[in-house]
C-alpha cells in the first residue's frame, strides 16, 4: 500500500461548512410544508378558516347583524388558539418525520442554531395563515358590508391583536413540543389543556387562575376592568412558554441525536 493511499484526507475548515442561519430557516420551513401530510393539514386549515369567516358573515347577513372587518377577523379566536399550537408542534417536531438531526448537527457551531430556526420558521408560517385570515376577513368584509367606510373601523387594533395572539399561540405550542419532542403526543397535550385544563384551573383554583391557566397573556393583552396583572402573565408565561422552551432547548442539547 503506498504512502499516500495511507495519507489522511485533508481537514477542511469547520467555517466553510457551517449553514447559515437563514438557510437553515429556509430549510425549516421547507420541512414544514414539502410533504404530502404537512401539506393536508395546511388545507384543511385554510378550508376551516374559509368556512368559518363565510359562515359568521352569513349568518350576520341573516341576522341584519353589520358585517366589518373586525367581527370577522377577531370571531375565530379558537381557531387561533388550537390551528397556531399546531404550526409550532410541527415545526418543533419536524426531524422526527424527516430525520435531518443526524445531517445538521455536524454542520453547525452547536445546536442552538437550528434550535431557533425551528422556531423561527413555524412563527413565520403561523403569520402567514394568520395573515390569509385578514385578507379573507377584509375581503368578505368588502364584499358584504356594504358601501359604508364603518366595516373596517379598528382594524389596525385588530391587527395588532390578531398578530400577538397568533404568535403566543404559536409559541404555546413550540414550547410543549420541544419539551415533548413527540408530534402526537404534544398535538393531545395542547388539545387537553386548552380546552379542559384551563377550565379545570379556573374551576379548581379560581384565585390562582391567572398563574397557572395558558391564555393569562391572552387576557392581559385584551384589557379591560378584569385584565391580569403582570405578576400573573409572568407566572404563565414562565410556567408555560419558558419552561418547557428551556427544557427542550436542554434536550437538544444534551442527546446525541
């Protein structure tokens, strides 16, 4: 055998190797919406958004109820509250149904930056289903609420709200799912506690509710005489977003794959 058969591969330099942290958002996103299942349940939301913002300017139609941006765009709160959640458990658990972890790793400085590119990307395709609603909403709102100028009074609040709750939304569940770090699993503890545990805490523990229930931001970001305090949204927000974000960032840290 000769020398240079026996000579090792030139090293090259771990720089010119690393992804950029754009691509790598570029790489998430693609992940989240390239197979055929991801696709499906993008349909089926836009579908359900559709349905919902025709089917409450109908029947406000019917009702001689006016029909404006706002009832329209700010009716389907619980769309929000479950479709967000499973934007943010798809983008966090995307690797699973994809097996990339193994392709990536060793091309990064560490882990943290395809860490924060999951999040990132499933924010920016929350936003931008958030972003189909309102166009949706100003259209049917154009469309059915006559010639007046009154069917698109505060939309920019709307807006605004809209964009922040579909926001912590999406981060609720981000957070769980990287502490989960299993798709289904994660999808059923969004569901379970959004629509049965906050209602348990408020029933259990009523003076306590706005420590511990998930939608405490949500409150706070609303107003009003009965907002919670910024004691309690720190409370929730930790409990709930911060923690498990931890958790999970710990996780991808220290597993081998």
């Amino acid at each position: 055998m000769s020398q240079s058969t026996l000579r090792s591969a030139p090293v090259r330099d771990g720089k010119s190797r690393q992804v950029g942290f754009t691509r790598l958002v570029a790489v998430e996103i693609r992940k989240l919406v390239d197979t055929r299942s991801s696709l499906a349940i993008f349909a089926v939301l836009a579908v359900i958004a559709v349905a919902l913002v025709v089917g409450l300017a109908v029947f406000s139609t019917g009702q001689g109820t006016p029909v404006t941006f706002t009832s329209l765009a700010g009716s389907i709160g619980l769309f929000t509250s479950l479709a967000m959640p499973l934007i943010g458990i798809l983008g966090m658990t995307s690797d699973t149904a994809h097996r990339t972890t193994l392709v990536y790793y060793p091309l990064l400085r560490g882990r943290v930056g395809q860490f924060w590119a999951k999040v990132l990307a499933a924010a920016l395709l929350a936003v931008a289903l958030q972003l189909f609603v309102f166009v949706l909403s100003a259209v049917v709102a154009a469309a059915l609420g006559g010639s007046g100028t009154g069917q698109f009074e505060g939309a920019g609040q709307e807006l605004w709200d809209g964009l922040a709750a579909c926001l912590l939304s999406t981060m609720f569940g981000v957070a769980l799912a990287a502490a989960i770090r299993r798709t289904a699993l994660a999808i059923i503890t969004v569901i379970l506690v959004s629509l049965v545990g906050n209602g348990l805490i408020l029933t259990l523990l009523p003076d306590a509710s706005g420590y511990l229930s998930t939608i405490t931001a949500l409150g706070a970001l609303m107003g009003g005489p009965g907002a919670p305090t910024a004691l309690e949204v720190v409370s929730s927000l930790t409990l709930w977003y911060l923690l498990p974000l931890g958790i999970g960032w710990w996780i991808t840290e220290k597993s081998e794959a």
